[in-house]
C-alpha cells in the first residue's frame, strides 16, 4: 500500500450521546456509514433509530479519509476549446439554431450544454436545413462531405482540430508520392472515418500488430503510414515498429507527433500511477483518449476506472484505497472533475493536491470568419485574448 495521509478515526466509545449529538450539529456533516450524511442531531437520532447503528458504533474505527492527487496536464485541451468556442461564437453571431455534424467533442456534458444554447447536433448533412449555419466538429470530416456542403451551398465554419488536419496534409502528401496509406487507428472512430475520406486514395487501417502482418501488400510496396491523434503512444509505438520490420520502404512520421495533448495526459497519468492507489478517469466511454487513460492505468496494475462525472461513482472501489488519482480526458471539462471530488467528499474528508507536470499554453486560432466578426463587434474581448 502507498503511504497516505493520517487516518481519520471516529471512536465513540465511552462518549456521552447527548454530547456526540450536540457536536453533529455544531459540525453540520458528520459520515457514520458510507454515503450516508448526518445533518444534525435530530438527523442522527433518526437514523440511529432507524438502523439501530447506535450501540454498533461504540468502539468501532471508521475511516473514510482519501488523499486525492491531480494529474497536471488533465481535461480540456487546445483543439477542444477552440471547438467549443467556434460553436458557441456562431450561436452568439449568428442566432440559434446552429448545425453540427457530429458530436462536437466526444462528451454528452458539453453537447447538452451547447444544445441548451442553441445547437442541433445531427450525424448527416441531410438533416441540415438549407441555408443553416452548419459546424464540423473537432474530429475532421471526408472530402466527400465537404463537397456535399459545398453544392448545397451550406455556410460552414470547420472546428476540425489543427493535428487532425496535419493528419490529413501528411495523408495527401504521402499518396501524391505514390504510397500505399497505412492508417493506425480505431475503426468506427469520427476521426478515423474522416482521416480516410480525405486523403483521396484507398486506406489500409491497423490497429494491432496482427492487423500489421494480414495487410495484402507486398512487403517491398512503398508504403507511408499516418496515425489517429488519440491513441495511445505505447500502442502506435509497438505497430510502427511491426510496420518497420515488415516493409522495406516505409516512410511516416515520429511517434512524438502524436497529438501533444495526448502525450502530455498520458505522461501525466504515468507519473500520476506511481503514486496512488487507484486511478479515475473523467470521460465519455465514446471518447478514445479518455479510454487510452483508463489502459494506462491498468497497464500500470491500478483499479482504473473511467466515469462521467461523479453520479457514477462506485463507494466499493474506495475499500483500503488511501490515495487516488484522478486525470481527465481532453473533451472532459473542469466541473465535471470537480463533480467528482464534491462525490468523494462526500464519503469523508479528502484532501487534493496536484503533481506536478506539463502547463500547456498552447492556443489555436478561431476560422478568420469569426475573429473578424468577432473583432468588429467585441473588439476588448479578442485583443484580450
């Protein structure tokens, strides 16, 4: 067990109940049980009566206390800030509704929010009204969908993330030189799908390095492979390297150009692992680099777990656990880690701190179309940023 901080001891043996009922009060929240609250004496008589805990809690050690560590770089990154803010902007300049193809980030919390402010979130072009202001999402759309909105003539601010377009500028540069593509990535995955429809030519995608070894090409074939930005590093890593060892002409770039909020999280969540004793992921099951964080945690031999916010927080998974660690993926925002916390306070007193690591300060810039729009009506507030 990781050392952790000083237990909490609850021993009321011997202590006179008027005087234990008085102190509930004066404290105002007192844990007897796990996730069962004690707002004052009253409350506590109730319960008391209600479980017949009173005699049962003479002499008894209860120890709810955690020690929770944030893992620093976590949550938003620069891509899905500047997502969030191009739909956010549009809805401000434009009025509601505004259209967006996809999920703008893989996270119900921040479609929800947006929905609320007046976007309509829908997964074909066809859906979209004539005319109506339409928004890509962050996870980059095929040639063929830009071309569709094109002909209908859509007005359309694209929120693909910068990385995910180097992906497709490497992918078309590759394929102008005559290579066969390799994508690495996840099949079904926005990204992915989008990624493939833009680099013109037929796509081979691998995950795994059994997938490696099956492709139908010849091992002398110039190939270039291209990577999804939110893969695990170590899993790219080990199939570029069954790549390398089958094709003789081989061409792609360094694993280091992998996302770097996804490096960054995952070295973060590395680090973070050495010292807890089990690790939470805030993220959506859809999102690919909130699962990356979760893997990483078992690889290391943690209990890991991925939540959505603190509502699915499981009281059990705390049993003999001192220190946890707690990360989020990058489409999670800040208040749902603090959802978390709030839940874990609620089983007793934790205490938070951050590990130290990376302080990102990388910003992209907003399509020209709304800085200038922007600009014109708000001029403090982008000379601020």
């Amino acid at each position: 067990m990781r050392s952790g901080p000083t237990r909490w001891r609850a021993d009321w043996a011997g202590q006179d109940f008027a005087f234990f009922l008085a102190a509930l009060h004066y404290y105002d929240v007192c844990l007897l049980k796990a996730g069962v609250a004690i707002k004052d004496g009253h409350d506590a008589a109730r319960i008391f009566a209600e479980r017949g805990d009173a005699a049962a809690l003479g002499g008894r050690e209860r120890d709810y206390s955690l020690e929770v560590i944030l893992a620093q770089p976590r949550g938003f990154c620069a891509g899905v800030v500047r997502a969030i803010e191009i739909v956010e902007r549009a809805i401000d300049l434009y009025g509601a509704p505004v259209y967006v193809r996809h999920e703008i980030v893989h996270n119900r919390h921040v479609v929800n929010k947006l929905q609320r402010k007046g976007a309509i979130f829908v997964e074909e072009l066809d859906e979209i009204p004539d005319g109506a202001r339409t928004v890509f999402s962050a996870h980059g759309v095929s040639r063929a969908i830009e071309d569709e909105a094109a002909r209908r003539g859509l007005p359309v601010l694209d929120a693909t993330c910068p990385l995910v377009t180097k992906v497709h500028i490497q992918g078309r540069r590759y394929a102008g030189q005559g290579r066969t593509i390799v994508l690495i990535g996840h099949a079904g995955h926005a990204e992915v799908e989008g990624t493939i429809g833009q680099v013109g030519t037929p796509v081979h995608l691998v995950s795994t390095e059994a997938d490696v070894a099956a492709l139908p090409l010849a091992d002398d074939a110039p190939v270039a492979y291209i990577t999804q930005t939110t893969l695990s590093v170590d899993d790219t890593r080990s199939v570029i390297a069954a790549l390398e060892a089958r094709f003789t002409d081989l061409v792609g770039p360094d694993v280091t150009e992998i996302c770097y909020a996804t490096q960054n999280r995952q070295t973060a969540v590395r680090d973070l692992c050495r010292v807890v004793d089990l690790l939470l992921v805030v993220g959506a099951e859809n999102s690919s680099n909130s699962n990356r964080l979760r893997e990483i945690g078992v690889d290391e031999g943690l209990p890991s777990f991925l939540v959505a916010d603190g509502s699915a927080i499981d009281p059990a998974w705390f049993d003999g656990v001192e220190v946890v660690g707690l990360t989020a993926g990058a489409s999670a925002p800040d208040e749902l880690v603090d959802s978390v916390i709030a839940t874990l306070r609620n089983l007793g007193p934790v205490k938070v701190s951050q590990l130290d690591g990376i302080e990102e300060r990388v910003e992209f810039s907003l399509p020209s179309e709304l800085r200038h729009a922007t600009s014109a009506l708000h001029p403090a507030r982008v000379t601020a940023a």
